[in-house]
C-alpha cells in the first residue's frame, strides 16, 4: 500500500473550483514534484494535505489512517510536515529555539516541571539541545544559532524552515517552493540537501518547484497541474516532454 | 542519530549559565535590591508616611503588570480585562478572610488559604473568560475581555453575602436576603467588604512579586514557554509543527488570572473597606497596567517591573506640583515613550547589555565566551 494515497482531493470556494479530482499515490522514499504555472492550485494543494483547508470533496490517508478534514496540528502529530512559500518563521525567536518549537511534540515535559524546574526539565532540554543541534549542525546553520530568526540572510531562513519541519520528525515533507529567489549555485546546494534529508531522516517528499533545473535535477515523478486539474503524471523526463504540459507550462 | 557526542562549543555555551537566565538573575537582584533599601529605611523610621503606604500597592501592580505581560507580550493578545481577575481574587480573598478570621488565629496560615482560594477562583474566571475568548482575534478579544471586567465590577456592586446559623444567604438586594437575626452580612453590594484583616505587608508583597517573576520567566523559558511565543510570532506556522493554539492559549489566561487574583488578595487585605470602583477594578485599571506593560516593554519581564513600580508612585511623588501633577505624569509617559523607543536608546541599551553579558560570561568560563 502505498504511504501517502489522495483520492479525489477538492475544494470549493464559492463557485471556483481551486482543485478538482486531484488523485496521488506516493511510495516511501518517494521524492515526487507538483508543477503548474501561477494559480494552478499547487499550494492549495498543500493547504489541504497540511488541515489548512478542509477539502469540500475526496479522502487523503498517510499510512492507511485517514486524515481528511483533521487539524493541523493533528495531521503534523501524524507524520506531515510543510514548509510554507512566503517563509513563516517565529521571527521573534532565535534560530536554535525555532528548531526547538519544531521539536514540541518530539520532547516533551509539563508546564508544571518547567514552572518548577524538575528535574524533568533539565533533562528533556538537555535532550533538546542536543537534538536542535544536530539538526542545526545537518543545515550548517549551527553558526548563528543564538541569531534571531528574523535577522537570518534568505537562504538560510528557507534552510531553517526545512530545519524546523524535520524536527517534528514527519514522514512525509513537503516543501512549497523551495529553491524561490535563490540563485543557480544555490539552488545546486539545495538539491543536494534535499536528496541528503531524505536519506538521513527516511523521509518522504513532495515538493513544489517552479525551478525546472531543480525538478528534472532530484525528482523521479511529476504532476502538471492547470486551473486545479491534473494536466499530466507521470516519470519527469517524459512528462516534460508532453506537448500539453509544454503548451501550457514551459512554454518554446 | 546520536553518534556524535563530543561537546560542540556550541552546547558548552549552552550548558555555562545562558543569557535569558543571566537576564531573569539581574531582575531578581533588582527586586531584592529595591525591597531591601525601603525596608530598611522605613523600619529606621526615615519613610514618610505617604511613601511608606505605596510600598504594598506598587508591589500589586508590578504583579499585575508581570501577569498581563504574559498575555500581552508573550501570547501576543490585547486583554484589557485584568482588573476583572484581580476584583475576582480581592473579593474571594477578603471573603474568606472576614469569614474565618475567629476560626483560623494562625495569620499565615489564613493569609495563605486566602491566597490559594482566590487564585483558584480567579483561575476560573480565566477559564470561563478564556473558552468563549479564544475563538476571537485582534480587536475582538480586547472588546470581550474590557466588557468581562465591567460585567465582573458590576456583579460584586450588586452582590450581597450573609452568614447565620442557616448558613450562607447570598441575593442581589440586601432585602431578600432573609437573615437570622444573629447572622453578619459579608458582602454588602456596593459598599463591599468591611474589616478584612490587615494582613498585607511589604515583606508579603515582596515575595509574591519575586513569585510572579519567577513562574513567568520559567514559563517563558521552556517549552510551554516557546510553545506561547511561536503562536504570537505566527499562528500558521505554529498550528503546522503541531502545536495546540487553543491549549496553550487556555494555559496563558489560566496561569495570568490566577497571579492577578493573588495581587487582588494583596491588594485588599491592604484596605479596611473593599469596594468595587472605576478606578480600583474597572477599566481605568486594566488600561493603567496596559500602560505599565506597553511602556516596559512587551514580552520584558523587567522593563514591566520597573514600569509598574515607577509609574505607580509617580503621582503620589509629584504631589509636590499640586494642581500640576497630572500634566507632569502625562509628560512623563510621552518622554518615556520617545525615549524608550528612540533609536540611539536602543542601541545604547543593546550595547550595555552586550557588554554586561560578555562580562559575565568571561569571568565564567574563561576567554572561549562569545
């Protein structure tokens, strides 16, 4: 069976169809791309897989277990983790404890031990610590640890967005634009981080990318999408090559 | 994942004394500093009276202002309902008080069941406050919660409690309330509460504000902590790395109520008479300590407790400019406020206490602190 299964994914606002009938079955380990030109309903997509919206229409399940129309940080608990096109970062909190709050559900202690100071709260912010850093350590962010999120140069508050979804240790991640407003070499790094967590944390990935060099580059399968309908599926290359996908995507 | 378990000087920094508790030991010091000069000169005789009468109310609203801070500056929702928690622990608290003053001789003991009383009391408050609140925004909330405080101000105007031998008699109208000609009333709708014991001292009021700071600043420093700040920084994010707004919401009114109670307890057992006014429990309250949060700082412990102590006993300090002191007060809020904010300020400030940290950490841990 596979991991992530959509069935019939949609939704409604008003009279507008911003995704219909929207199908996906991802394998774990899978490394899978959504693309389509502006308003196909990619991110939308996301907002629905992550309990943002809740779908008017069809079922998802990771795992087996149905997770349509839960919360999200219920579905997060259950195994997805997101990041977001426009960064959303706790701006106000420095780097190392961004990746804390990713960790909250990971390493847990009551309130009552933290007012207290139990012993349970020295150990599990131990553990925290360790964990963080590691975490840190794998995005070479560890240098500016103790920097606000918000003062971070762009690229690395995109690394510390990943950073933070994989500490909530999910099974599958998606990623919505990642490689947005990076240059070429960049982008190249960025490729190769992404083929390296999903590695090293066994994850699943589904990411959005309108950089076709990063998509052909890391992604083994591909859904076009166009004003919320699949306009074709399948292995990149040929996907690519579809002269429907290039009439109304890529353009000559 | 954990082959690595060589210290990086990454996790040394973290295990020497960190700054955030650096931070909370200069607020501490501070308090204790500030109690420890004015008890020594009133109890040398060198207070006047008019001063030696502040000391307790300043330590009120320093606990108030902390309490609103955590739902201001850390949650990051307007509540301009607090005095509503704190008339809530004052009326429970000297309730209680008045009721077992014969029964419980021990003071300490009485003063300390009064505490826990009116704070649970206030708790609930929060909760019920809380639940409805919690699906609002912005704007919205602050109207419910300013609404809540006058609804509770209004309720204890009306409210009559007596005792006789039948038990408890509690009405809206001091005619139905059908006593027994041996039986006292309690509570007396507007004129409230007479002859709470006098318990409050300086000393007491000291050790709840060190109290309030320190369950603050162990809340903001932990998980629960970082938890509260990442809904203020940013509802979506927080709800996608799993993080239950409405709980942690919840938590941040229950704990803010149930500290604001005990400055309630504080307060009235500082009073012969309570009654609920305007200015004592109303909304002149709730926007005073707003304004001892805004001006100290959102999400700063200290700069609240300065605030709130400053601010506080300023009228009472200028008294000496009469007729004047009102406009003084205010130009004092608007230089504040410039000056807090000014550019050359802030950078004066970071560059203190940068300096002061890196002091600190290279008598600590030798020349490796950053």
């Amino acid at each position: 069976m596979a991991m992530l299964e959509v069935k019939n994914l949609g939704i409604k606002f008003g009279g507008l169809h911003a995704v219909e009938d929207f199908n996906l079955e991802l394998e774990k380990g899978a490394l899978y791309g959504l693309i389509g030109p502006n308003g196909a309903g990619k991110t939308t997509i996301f907002n629905l897989l992550t309990g943002v919206y809740k779908p008017t229409s069809g079922q998802f399940f990771l795992d087996g277990k149905e997770l349509t129309g839960k919360k999200p940080a219920d579905i997060n608990k259950a195994g997805i983790a997101r990041t977001f096109q426009n960064i959303r970062l706790f701006s106000n909190l420095t780097v190392f404890d961004n990746v804390k709050v990713g960790l909250h559900n990971q390493i847990k202690y009551s309130t009552t031990a933290a007012v207290f100071r139990l012993p349970a709260y020295f150990k599990s912010e131990r553990l925290m610590n360790e964990k963080a850093h590691e975490l840190l350590k794998v995005f070479e962010l560890d240098d500016s640890a103790d920097t606000l999120a918000s003062n971070l140069p762009y690229g690395k508050q995109r690394k510390l967005e990943i950073a933070r979804a994989i500490a909530t240790n999910p099974k599958l991640l998606l990623l919505d634009e990642p490689a947005a407003g990076m240059n070429p070499n960049e982008t190249k790094e960025l490729m190769d981080t992404i083929k390296f967590i999903r590695d090293k944390f066994q994850l699943t990935i589904l990411v959005i990318e309108h950089d076709m060099n990063l998509v052909s580059g890391i992604c083994e399968n591909i859904t076009v999408l166009n004003f919320g309908t699949e306009l074709a599926k399948g292995k990149t290359e040929e996907v690519l090559k579809n002269p429907e996908v290039i009439k109304a995507y890529l353009g000559k | 994942m954990s082959e690595k378990s060589a210290k990086s000087p990454l996790l040394k920094k973290k295990a020497a004394l960190r700054p955030v508790t650096k931070k909370n030991l200069v607020t501490y010091l501070m308090v204790i500093v500030f109690f420890a000069l004015f008890q020594t000169l009133s109890a040398t005789g060198n207070l006047k009276f008019a001063y030696k009468s502040l000391l307790v109310p300043i330590c009120t609203s320093v606990i108030m202002a902390v309490s609103l801070n955590l739902v201001v500056g850390v949650l990051g929702e307007l509540s301009l309902g607090h005095a509503g928690f704190m008339c809530v622990g004052a009326y429970v608290g000297s309730f209680f008080s008045v009721l077992t003053e014969d029964i419980i001789t021990v003071t300490w003991i009485r003063f300390t069941l009064a505490f826990i009383f009116a704070a649970v009391a206030a708790s609930i408050a929060g909760v019920i406050i809380g639940v409805p609140v919690l699906r609002l925004k912005g704007d919205y909330l602050a109207i419910v919660t300013l609404a809540f405080g006058e609804i509770i101000k209004s309720l204890v105007n009306v409210l009559y409690i007596g005792k006789d031998s039948n038990g408890f008699h509690i009405a809206m109208d001091s005619a139905k309330l059908n006593m027994e000609l041996d039986g006292m009333v309690i509570v007396k709708g507007p004129q409230g509460i007479n002859g709470t014991p006098k318990d409050s001292t300086f000393f007491i009021g000291f050790i709840l504000v060190m109290l309030t700071i320190f369950i603050v600043t162990n809340i903001m420093d932990s998980r629960t902590g970082r938890a509260i700040m990442s809904v203020r920084d940013n509802r979506i994010a927080a709800e996608s790395v799993g993080i239950n707004i409405t709980k942690y919401k919840l938590i941040v009114f229950t704990i803010s109520a149930a500290i604001a109670g005990c400055a309630g307890v504080l307060y009235s057992h500082n009073l012969t008479t309570l009654s609920a006014n305007t200015n004592n429990f109303g909304y002149n309250m709730s926007i005073m300590i707003l304004v001892y949060v805004v001006l100290g700082g959102l999400g700063n412990i200290r700069g609240s407790v300065i605030a709130a102590a400053v601010l506080y006993s300023l009228p009472e300090l200028l008294r000496g400019f009469s007729k004047y002191r009102m406009l003084i007060y205010a130009i004092v809020l608007i230089v504040m406020m410039i000056v807090n904010n000014g550019s050359y300020f802030v950078k004066l400030k970071e560059k203190y206490s940068y300096k002061f940290y890196k002091k600190i950490n290279s008598k600590k841990n030798g020349k490796e602190a950053v």
